[in-house]
C-alpha cells in the first residue's frame, strides 16, 4: 500500500524585545547564567506579571502578515507542567482563545505554489535552558543537569500550521519562507543555532488519496532546516515500517539524533488535558480595538510577496532574481541602497547573485559582516560602465574590496588595473601585433573576418588585460581595411 504524510508545524518564535515577557529583565543571548532573572520570572511569592506591550504589537504584526482573524478578546492560560525549566510549575500561553487564528501562507514548492492554513499564533513565555552534563547533552545519559534561568521568559510566539503538508521538503521550504517573513517584519533575529526560532512537527501517515489521519508523533526541536527535513524524512521511513509489518505507531514524542540518524522515544504525546489549563487570574484579558490594529498595520514594512511583485512590475527583473533578491530583507535592502546609486537593476542583480553571494558562501560571512557597501558597490559599477575598467578587472577589485574594505578606486589605483582607452597608445600595440602575424593578416582580407578576434585577444594578452576590449575591436578593424 502506497501512504501519504501528512504533517503540521509548531513553530517557536522568540521575540526581539529589549525585555521579558512579564518582567523587566533584559533579553539577551548567553552571558553569564542567572544573571538576568528578577522575582518575577523566579516566581518568588507575591511578584505579579505584567504585559510587555511591544511583545503584543510584534504578535499583531505576525498575525497580520499570515492573513489571520485577530479576535477582539484574547486570554492567557496557564499550562501546568512539572519540568524544571519554569520556576512557577506553570507556563503563561494561551488556550482557547489565541490573539490570532485562521490564517495562510503561501509556499514556493518543488511541487508548486502550495497554500499552508494557519491555524492559530499566540502568545506564551519561553522556559529556561536546561545543560545535561554527558556525552550527548541529553537527560537519558547526563551525570548531572543544570539550569540556566536567563531564557525563562523571554516572548515567545507560537505558530501552528494545519496538517496540510505532504513532504519533508515542503516542510522546509514552509519554514524558510516563514523565517523569511518574520525577518522581514524585523520582529526576531530568528537565529536558530541560538534557538530563536525552534520547530516541533507533528507527522503521520494515511493510505494515499484517503482523507483520514493517521496516529501521529512530534519531532521536538527541530533547530535547522536541513535536520528538519531529515527527521521527518527518517521519521516518515520509520512509520511506514511499522504499518507495512501489520503493527500499530504510538502516539508519542520522539527525538531525532543528527549524529546517528535514528529516531528514539521521549515520552507519550501529552493531550491538552494533561496540562490543565485554567485562565490566568493574574492577567487581564488582551482587547484589540480596531483603532490598535489599524495602528500596527499602517506601521507593518513592505513584505516579501509584494516587494517581488514590485519588481517583477516596475524594474522586469526575471522569475528568478526576483526570488533569489527578496530571499532575505537584508538582501533586497542592499540591492535598492545599490539602485539608488546606480541605477540599472539586471546588472546590480546580476553582481548581487553572482559575485556577492558567491563571496559570502565561500567565506561563511554573512551579508552584515560584508565589507562593501551598497554605495561602494555602486562605485565599483560606475567604474566598469564608463569604461576605467574592465568586466574581468571588476571582479578582481570586488574580491579584494570584500578582503580588505578598500575603496574600488584605492584598488584599481594600486593594482594598476585601469583600462586602457586611449586610442594612442592602443594603436601602437595593436600596429605591433598585425605586423608580427602576416598570415592572419591576408586570412582576414581573404575574407575571414573571426580572425579579427584573434588580433583582438593578442592586443589584450599584450595589455594584460587592460585594453578597452570594444574599442580595441573598433581600431582593428579599421587598421587591417586600411
């Protein structure tokens, strides 16, 4: 029998506040353990919650980019657990009444344009860090554990897809894109080899072309793209083993080893009763007035889809760069800051794609770490259209530009790479060059005219490369018809 996955995403986002989500703790990767806790996030007697305002308006934003319904009224729940990574015994989520429900997004697919429902985004708080002392860093092998407090609390949003997923590739792709929004809503850093956006996902298998579902696992903390394509790519293999052998998959949580590729078992599948949620007697309810939506969404940035439309509209850049531009916020940033300087968009593109990224992934830096800047790259441009230097010299003085920082002046005028367009001092070495081969000479005035491009490479090969390739074709010509 031939089986459909079908899975769904819970995906953690923690946001970019200055503070916590209840108290006045500074939010910040690493440092020194417990360090930036307080009564409240330690949850000593009698300290109370309060709502970080900015932490809502991010939520808003978020909702509104996937299209979601925000309900008037909203409420937190508190979700009762005995882990020890929440003092309180208890995490401050939302239940049955999220900020924000019944949205999509719209997903790039090897398969095609794929529409993913989102269920619900709502609001919680993020637990601490817990360090397994052992080999593998997990509980089952540690010889001790330790917590570190400094997380607990941060803002944390989750989203929760509908079960309308079929591959672990459209999985991937799905969390790309999204990653992508949320960047460019500049409300997380969404680094998740520090863990600011972390994905579960639900999967199970049905027959082909059935509409049931089937009995489903979560993969926990999936924190890459690449390993939550392969846990699920393995889960779903591990599944089908089982009902093709006639047994019965458990509904459980289970852990994907990147290391040895195997799945094991966590724990069975918590159901929402096993929580006891109850509201938060704590917390007022959430309003959002129409007069607060308005406001976050007349501030909400340009997003992706329609920043592709715009140039796909106004600037006829092809399907492609229009994809590869708006992949990053920061990418299609540097590509308009480069426009306003040097104003042919295939072209800027077209270095942007090539040179650049391809500088960036050989040397592992990211696009902020990168030494040229938008105006600099303009300049470098300027420089090659106006003829001062070659295609070829262009890319040269680009990868010492990306080395060292330099201006593309600095690095032509120390190189020697400028080009050579007077016609001069072209005319002596091209004369130089046709007397020293007589017998392309009466080739080409026998009529084979492509042997002009043999002149033409030995004038260049005798420059170095410095000669003004279309006007060193130009007085060929005109030399061998004299």
């Amino acid at each position: 029998m031939a089986y459909e996955p079908v899975i769904g995403l819970e995906i953690h986002v923690e946001l970019s506040t200055a503070s916590k989500m209840f108290c006045g703790c500074r939010v910040e990767f690493g440092g020194t353990p417990n360090t930036r806790v307080c009564p409240v996030c330690m949850a000593h007697p009698g300290a109370l919650p309060v709502i970080n305002r900015q932490a809502i308006r991010y939520l808003a934003r978020i909702g509104l980019a996937l299209g979601c319904s925000i309900p008037e009224r909203s409420i937190f729940h508190r979700k009762n657990y005995f882990y020890p990574d929440l003092p309180k015994g208890y995490q401050i989520s939302q239940y049955d009444q999220p900020f924000a429900v019944d949205g999509r997004l719209e997903v790039t697919t090897q398969d095609g344009i794929q529409d993913v429902g989102i269920e619900r985004v709502h609001m919680e708080e993020d637990t601490a860090k817990n360090i397994h002392a052992g080999e593998s860093g997990r509980i089952a092998d540690s010889l001790y554990s330790l917590i570190d407090f400094n997380r607990s609390g941060t803002p944390l949003v989750e989203i929760v897809t509908r079960p309308d997923i079929h591959s672990p590739q459209a999985a991937r792709a799905f969390l790309n894109q999204l990653k992508n929004l949320l960047q460019y809503l500049d409300v997380s850093d969404c680094n998740m080899e520090e863990g600011s956006l972390r994905c579960d996902a639900n999967v199970s298998m049905r027959p082909a072309g059935s509409e049931g579902l089937g009995v489903k696992t979560e993969l926990k903390n999936m924190n890459s793209f690449k390993h939550l394509e392969k846990g699920l790519a393995q889960e779903i293999a591990r599944q089908v083993d089982i009902l093709e052998s006639g047994g019965d998959v458990v509904q459980q949580t289970v852990h994907y080893d990147v290391g040895s590729g195997l799945i094991s078992p966590l724990r069975s599948k918590e159901e929402a009763h096993d929580y006891r949620y109850f509201p938060e007697p704590d917390l007022v309810p959430l309003v959002a007035t129409g007069d607060f939506v308005d406001e976050v969404s007349s501030g909400m940035p340009e997003l992706p889809a329609a920043r592709a439309e715009r140039y796909r509209r106004e600037l006829s850049l092809p399907a492609y760069d229009v994809e590869v531009l708006t992949s990053s916020r920061g990418l299609a940033d540097y590509f308009e800051e480069t426009l306003e300087h040097f104003n042919d968009a295939k072209l800027v593109s077209n270095w942007l794609m090539g040179e650049l990224l391809g500088y960036l992934n050989a040397t592992g830096q990211s696009l902020a770490e990168c030494k040229v800047s938008p105006a600099g790259l303009a300049e470098l441009l300027t420089m090659m259209r106006e003829g001062k230097i070659s295609a070829n010299a262009g890319k040269e003085v680009f990868s010492e530009m990306c080395d060292s920082g330099a201006a593309a002046l600095e690095v032509v005028e120390e190189r020697g790479l400028s080009q050579i367009s007077d016609e001069g001092e072209l005319a002596a070495v091209i004369a130089e060059v046709i007397e020293d081969n007589p017998a392309q000479v009466e080739q080409f005035r026998a009529g084979k005219e492509q042997v002009a491009g043999f002149f033409v490479g030995q004038v260049m090969k005798a420059t170095g490369g410095r000669a003004n390739p279309k006007l060193v074709n130009q007085l060929v010509r005109q030399r061998l018809t004299e």
